[in-house]
C-alpha cells in the first residue's frame, strides 16, 4: 500500500505554498494595470484577491488553530460568485444571463444549506460534495456560454491572447481536475491510504499554479493591447 513518505509529503506542502505565492502574479498584474481593465477582468482581480487572501487564512489557520474548513468554504464560495460574475458582465443574451444568475443562486443556495445547516463547517461535519460539483458544474456552463457566444458572433479574435478565453481555459481546467479531488478527498478523509490523498492534492496544486499563470496572461494581455483584430469586425457576414 502506498504511504505518505516523508518527501511526499514534504514536496506537497512545498506546492502548496508555491502555488498560494503564485496568486501574486495575477494580482500584481491586476493591480498595476487596474484603470487599463474593462469591468469584467477587474471582477477577475478582485476574485484573485478573495482568492489569495482567504488562501492565505486557511494556511494561518491550519497552522495555529488546526482548523481551516470556513476559510475553504469560504473560498469555493468567491471563486464561484467572483468567477460568475464576470461571465455574466461578458453575456449579451438576456436568456443566457438569467440562466447563469439562477445557476448561481442554486449554487448559494446549497452551499450554504451544506455548510451552515448540515453542519459542514464542523471538523467532523459532513462533506460539501453538492458544492464542490456544482461550483464545477456553473463555472462550466459560463465558459460554455462564452465559447457559444463568441462562436455564433465569428469575431476575429486572437485567442491564444484574448483575455476571457484564456480565463475560460484556465478556469476549465483547475476546476475539472480540482471537483475529482475535492470530492474524492471529502470521502476518503477518514479511511483512504494517506499516500494517495497526498498525490491527489499535488495535482491539484499544480493545476492552481497553471491556473494563476493563465490569469496572469490574461490580465497582462488585457492591460496591453497588441495587434489584436477589431472586435467588432465579423469573420463572415
């Protein structure tokens, strides 16, 4: 069986920290080039800062107290509001802005129906699995909405730097690989073989460190037009 040796656990802790530090790269960007940003990647910076700031209040507490599990919540929370709001600022569709609201609503809803009612804050309360699958599952359906959008519209886009699709890839990403781990941790904290919950948690720090990456270059790009074509101009009438 597989055990939590002690360079596993050692590089895993090391990830995680690298990869906290990285929300420094998106936040600087953002914060350095604020007045240059449209609404909706200034909503993508101050995320980055609920981000980065309750990240850091969950490594406080896990350290001092030995509990971080409001501080977490609290995180999938802002990611999922912060993260929705800015579709819903890019979405031009009445429909496709109301579908994404009420998805959003369901999502508070259930988060805090888990978290406040079922006792979920509790070291020993159940887990969130509801929450963790449908942050994935509205974050999903935005990106899919923008990629619906800017299909149907055939502007000529540079997308390789076009800021709200590289957040849109970035944010498919992190959040599908991140929903198996958290969902799988959640059931196996109590029985499961530490060595593989170790594993699952490294791959999702990696994945938050391309994650802050894609936001970096998104937010550097949006704050610094190149020979990007007009975005008004379609690609067939």
């Amino acid at each position: 069986m597989l055990q939590p040796v002690p360079w596993l656990v050692a590089l895993a802790k090391q990830l995680n920290l690298f990869s906290l530090a990285t929300c420094l790269v998106p936040l600087i960007i953002g914060l350095r080039y604020w007045p240059r940003l449209q609404r909706p990647l200034r909503v993508v910076v101050l995320t980055v800062v609920a981000q980065s700031s309750l990240g850091l209040l969950s490594e406080i507490g896990r350290y001092f107290w030995h509990y971080n599990i409001v501080f977490l919540h609290l995180l999938t929370t802002a990611e999922t509001v912060g993260f929705g709001a800015t579709y819903l600022l890019v979405l031009r569709h009445h429909t496709q802005r109301r579908a994404l609201l009420g998805m959003l609503g369901l999502f508070l809803g259930v988060a805090v129906y888990e978290t406040v009612i079922q006792g979920g804050y509790r070291a020993d309360g159940p887990p969130n699995v509801a929450t963790f699958a449908l942050q994935f599952i509205v974050l999903l359906t935005a990106v899919l909405l923008y990629f619906d959008q800017i299909l149907h519209e055939l502007l000529a886009i540079i997308l390789e730097r076009d800021p709200l699709f590289l957040v849109s890839v970035g944010i498919t990403l992190y959040y599908a690989g991140t929903v198996l781990v958290n969902v799988a941790a959640e059931y196996m904290r109590d029985g499961a073989d530490p060595g593989i919950i170790w594993i699952m948690f490294i791959v999702q720090f990696i994945l938050l460190i391309f994650f802050n990456m894609m936001l970096a270059m998104a937010l550097w790009y949006a704050s610094h037009p190149t020979r990007q074509p007009d975005s008004e101009i379609p690609l067939a009438q």
